[in-house]
C-alpha cells in the first residue's frame, strides 16, 4: 500500500528503451522481446480475452499482407472509423507496417464528415466497425474515387452482404495469410524502407471554428515522444491501462496505445462507453488516464451516493476527508507529515476511504492523469485527499500530447506543472501565448501550409492559443484560450474557464459556458447532470414528464441558482454570474454542440443560443 508522501512508485525513468526509429519497428522490436507476455486485453460476450504479444503480431502481420494484397502502396493513406477497441489497434499497426499512414475518424461523425476526412487525407482503404459505420461509407463512396476498398470489422447483420467493394477484417486476413506465403518477407521490407521522417499518422482536430486540420506527425516525432513520456511519469509492464477514449484523439492514441506499446503496460478496453464506471472497477487500473468529466463524473457518483448514507455513515466520511485533505495540504505545502497524523490517515483509508476507492475503481491506482481539458482545482485536492496522486498534463494534437506535467513530488492544483524535458515551452511577452518548441511539434497541417505557417514561426515555436503565466518554480498555469477571453462592457477582462472549472465541480452541472464579451454582467448557460438532477427531482418529488420538462422545473432552477451562488462567493462581484438557463436539449456526442470528447463547442452554443442569451440582457 503506497501513500503520497512517498512518490517513488511514480517517479520517471528513462532506462526502459525498447529500440526503434519508426512505431513499426518499435512495435515488432516489442512483439520479439515479450512474445507470450499478455499486452492487451477485451470484453466479449461477458468474458475477458486476452491477446499476447505474439497473437498481436500475427494479426498485424496478416492485415499488413492483406492490405498489400489490395494493391495498398507505402505512404497510402488508411483511416479507421471505430469505437475503441483492439481491432483499432490492429488495423492501426497494420497500416503503419505496410508503411502506410494511418488516419483516425470519430465513430460519432456523420457521413459528409466522413466523405471530407477521407478526401482530404487521401484515403484508399478505410476500416469500418460495424454495419452502422458501413452505411456512412456507403452514402458517400461515389465521392470517393481513391477509395479501393472498405473493410468491416464486425460483419453481424452483413451475412449476405454482396458487395465487390467491401471486405470482411477476417477476409482481409485470409488474404494476408495468403500473401505472406508467397512474399514471406513484404512486411519487413516495408517496415525497413520507412525513414523516421516519413509522415505516419494524421490527427483531425475536432473543428470547433471551421472544417477539420489534419496534424501530421512522422514516425521521429512520435517515437521521440513516447520516449520523453516515461521521463515525465513511469510506466512498466506491470501496469495495467484503460483505454476507453477515442484513439483517433492524440490522447489515448499516444497516452495509451503507443505509450503501453513502447513500455509494455496492459491495455485494457472497455466493452462500451457506457460501460465505462462498471468497467473500471472491474479492471482497477494502476494507471488511469481521463479526461476531466470522468473525473467529474466519479465525483458527482460518490457525492450522491453519500446522500444515501446513514447519518453515521457520513459523518465517517466526513471525518476521514478532513483527514486526507490535512495530509494532501501538508503534502502540496512539501511539509512533513507527522507520524500522529500518518496514523489517523491509514486508519481513514482503512475505515473509509479505501471503501470510496474501490466504489471508484481506483483502489489498485498508484497516480491518476488528467488533460485533454482544464480541471477544477478542488477536484484535484478531493483526489489527492483519497490518496491517490492526479497529476495534470497539458498539450494539445500539435504537440503530439502532453508537453507539460506535474511532478508526483511537487502537486500543484491548478498548474499543469513544467515543461516536459524532451521540449521547450515559454510564455510570449507580448501576448501571454504559450509557445512550445521541440522535436515533438507536429510537422504541419496537411494540404495547409498558410496555416501552418501561422502555426508554426520561424523560429520553430509552436503558437498554441493558450494564454498563461508562470510562476518562480517554472510551473505554468492557463488562463484561458486566446480567443475565449471575455472583456466586459466595463473594461474588466475575465477568464472564463476559472468560473466554468467551479461550475462543473458540482455533481448537478456536466458542462458551462460563461458569457460576458462586452456586455454588461457575465451570464452562463449550463448543461445539467442529467443522471443526478433527475435522483433530486425523485427523492424531492419534483415532477416532470421529460428532460426538458426536468430543466424548467422551478425546484431544479433554485438547485442550479444554489450552485452558482455557492461559486458566486469565490469571485469578485464583477466577476459573478447574474442569470443563467439551462440547456433543454439532451446532449450526446453526435450533436452539434460537443465535441468528439464531449466539450460545449463555446462559439457554436453561443451562435446556436443567441436569442436565450439576449434574453438574459433584458
């Protein structure tokens, strides 16, 4: 059992080296070393099963064959449009040893996206998960001239597909199986022939303001990072990994896949996204990286279940907080933690604590990782009071991941820690904009080079549109994006992700967007927590008939008024909220107004809302 005084289980370590100038040859130098070892695991049909890294690399091996049987060219383009699971990763390391690159594409975009992506990246095979997926491919293959062949994962409800276009995975395997035979040594030749520098794989980025940029990273980049990755936090072959969001993102795509390729930690993938909670216990992951709305999500889950509690109950907990929050202060604060106190603590984790963990599933977990998105620094504190480290890391596509990361010594709520030892990152004195500059900077946008240049200036510093500061320490803070900072009618510039952080701490509130830009009084508009508004509305014998009957009732307004009074409190009175509405749309994925990894799109909610929002001007 490990405690946060004691950080040497996560320190980094820079001696795991597995060898390789390119993620196919990183990637079969792996399958060589660990053979049998069991690298990734998945849920089917209720049963977990469990690929070795032998098994991995039969598969692999098959796919690349069977894509060069289809006439796929080196540096063609393959995209994958999927869920997560291990078939991604297949297909994904298939296209790489075919010396191809690979493309990812969200399982929630619709078919004109799909058609846009494939045109733009130049797709000749695009791999399908299901039947639904296929439809999108099919509405818009007409379009798609460079397109050979489509290729379908999970063929359920396709039995008597007759299509010359469209191929089974496993059909694709049987002809690589075949190829293989006759060019028994195609696959190594490739991989061979590919030089760091050749472009390996295009990252979209979500398009919140406009279509699409299509990232490139070349094989050096991407090898160079998971590299710097195990300098900024350990990870071994003992450790097991979710992997649960989307691959075609930069984060789980490097976070997870390629980081637990090059360090042989398990991957675990869960059966659904809507399995994830359940998913989690089950697996108790060593290391979890999320976003922070899972983190969110875990929070709200414990705090309505405590509602439930006996009076007994929650004065336990109460008490055993109070005692992982003196310990996380002294620890944050780089303090001793006396031995009376030590005492107390094990005790709370035995009584308690360790209970709320395991509710979690993060009871095996020696540090959490949050990014991909600004966090409350409360959260973090909560976490860090249940014993488990969150360290917060900063990057974006462009950086290939994380370019920042706090260290598991020196926890810092609201920072997102120093610079990575493997880049440069500095605050523009002009502009506030943090720059980022190292061999991990992605090599440009795709068909794009005025952007790019916009992107990227002569000096090799990566413009990131994030606006900060940073302290003596060389930790760095965001305060906003450059483009979301709000100036009021009366002068006052205002970030609003420090309002919009507090707003989401509570377990009633899933996401807000603060609005202010010359006007007069900031206003919000809030999408609830579905799940736990509607437990409140029950246990308080709210009525309502629907979700958007949920969000008028004037029980749940005065409950979302109370939040933002309670958040109200923490700011200056320029700085707080005067009116909000809520959202009486239920929100998922494929709506317009998130994003892939279910962000309010700020510009789109405000545009799309306009008329509510002036309303609140009145």
């Amino acid at each position: 059992m490990t405690y946060l005084w004691d950080t040497s289980h996560i320190q980094p370590r820079a001696d795991v080296v597995m060898p390789g100038e390119t993620m196919p040859a990183v990637f079969w130098n792996a399958v060589k070393a660990r053979g049998p070892k069991v690298w990734m695991r998945q849920k089917d049909l209720g049963i977990w099963r469990s690929w070795t890294w032998q098994q991995t690399g039969e598969a692999v091996r098959e796919i690349s064959h069977g894509l060069m049987a289809l006439g796929f060219e080196a540096h063609d383009t393959a995209s994958i449009l999927s869920n997560t699971t291990i078939e991604w990763v297949l297909c994904d390391l298939g296209v790489l040893s075919a010396g191809g690159v690979s493309n990812g594409i969200y399982p929630t975009d619709a078919a004109e996206q799909v058609q846009y992506l494939c045109e733009d990246s130049r797709t000749t095979v695009l791999f399908v998960e299901n039947d639904e997926q296929l439809d999108k491919a099919l509405e818009v293959r007409d379009h798609l001239p460079l397109l050979k062949k489509i290729v379908v994962v999970d063929m359920d409800g396709l039995r008597d597909l007759d299509d010359p276009g469209v191929i089974s995975l496993d059909a694709l395997r049987q002809l690589g199986r075949e190829h293989h035979k006759a060019h028994p040594g195609a696959v190594e030749a490739r991989v061979n022939a590919l030089k760091p520098t050749d472009l390996a794989i295009l990252v979209y980025t979500s398009g919140t303001t406009g279509k699409p940029k299509g990232a490139m990273h070349s094989h050096a980049g991407l090898v160079y990072t998971v590299r710097g990755y195990n300098t900024l936090i350990a990870r071994s072959e003992d450790d097991e990994c979710m992997c649960f969001l989307p691959l075609c993102h930069i984060a789980e795509r490097m976070g997870g896949e390629y980081f637990s390729l090059y360090t042989g930690a398990k991957l675990n993938f869960v059966e659904n996204p809507e399995t994830v909670p359940e998913n989690v216990r089950e697996i108790a992951p060593t290391v979890f990286t999320a976003v922070p709305r899972v983190w969110e999500k875990f929070y709200s889950g414990v705090m309505i279940t405590l509602k439930e509690a006996s009076g007994l109950q929650q004065a336990a907990y109460a008490w055993a907080i109070g005692v992982g929050q003196k310990v996380a202060d002294l620890v944050m604060a780089r303090q001793p933690v006396p031995g009376s106190l030590k005492l107390q603590f094990k005790l709370a984790r035995a009584l308690v604590l360790n209970n709320v963990r395991k509710l979690i599933g993060i009871h095996r977990a020696r540090f959490l990782v949050t990014g991909a998105a600004p966090i409350s620094p409360d959260l973090v504190r909560w976490y860090l009071a249940l014993g488990v480290p969150m360290l917060e890391v900063w990057g974006m596509t462009e950086t290939c991941g994380a370019s920042t990361g706090i260290p598991a010594e020196r926890i810092k709520p609201g920072s997102i820690g120093p610079a990575a030892a493997y880049n440069e990152v500095r605050i523009a004195p002009d502009t506030g904009e943090i720059l980022v500059r190292g061999p991990n900077v992605f090599m440009g946008y795709l068909n794009l080079p005025e952007k790019t240049a916009e992107t990227i200036d002569a000096d090799g510093w990566l413009h990131t549109g994030d606006v900060g500061v940073v302290d003596e320490e060389g930790f760095f803070r965001i305060t906003d994006r450059m483009k979301d900072i709000i100036i009021t009618a009366g002068g006052k510039n205002i970030t609003p992700s420090e309002l919009e952080n507090e707003l989401k701490f509570s377990p009633y509130v899933t996401d807000a967007v603060v609005i202010g830009d010359k006007r007069p009084y900031l206003t919000v508009i809030i999408m609830i927590d579905q799940e736990n508004v509607e437990k409140y509305a029950q246990d308080n014998d709210v009525p309502f008939s629907n979700y958007a009957s949920l969000t008028r009732a004037p029980e749940v307004q005065g409950l979302i008024q109370a939040e933002i009074d309670r958040v109200n409190k923490k700011f200056a009175r320029v700085e707080q909220i005067k009116k909000f509405f809520l959202l009486d749309t239920q929100l998922s994925a494929e709506d317009e107004e998130l994003t892939p990894t279910m962000k309010l799109k700020r510009k789109l909610v405000q545009t799309k809302y306009a008329e509510q929002i002036d309303a609140m001007y009145r």
